[in-house]
C-alpha cells in the first residue's frame, strides 16, 4: 500500500522527520475514485485519501506535501495526527 512521506527534514532532526512520517502514514490510505482531483483536476481512479476524506492523485498530493503539511481543499494539518 502506498503511504506518502514527507522529505523535506534534511536538517537531521531525524526523531522529527520519523514522527512526521508516522503522522502522514496514519492520515493517508489508498483509495479508488471516479472523482476529478482538485489539484490538477483529472479523473483521479487510484487515489490517496486523506483524514478529512479529500482524494487526490497520489503524485499530485505528494508534491504539494513537500510544501505543505494541510489538505489543499480545506487546510486540515495531516501532522496534527500522532
């Protein structure tokens, strides 16, 4: 199963960058949709769910992750989620 990560911990806070991942693990899962993504809006077929029940590509969400730690639709924090 897909899980995304957050990459962007190259400071060597290595105890962060691992409660970061376990946040993003326990606030994702993979779905299927016939939905259109809200970031590059084409029809999504396999896609990540977030807690919030937004889904979005899997590509499309984790590169805006590597900005962002909230949903783009509606800003919940996935790290807020331990």
């Amino acid at each position: 199963m897909f899980r995304l990560t957050l990459a962007y911990y190259l400071d060597g806070n290595i105890e962060k960058a691992w409660n970061d991942f376990v946040s993003v693990i326990n606030a994702t899962s993979e779905v299927k949709s016939d939905s259109d993504c809200p970031i590059c809006y084409d029809k999504i077929v396999d896609g990540v769910q977030l807690k919030c029940q937004h889904i979005y590509h899997e590509e499309c969400i984790q590169t805006w992750f590597e900005k962002n730690t909230t949903c783009p639709m509606c800003r919940f924090d996935i790290l807020s989620i331990s």
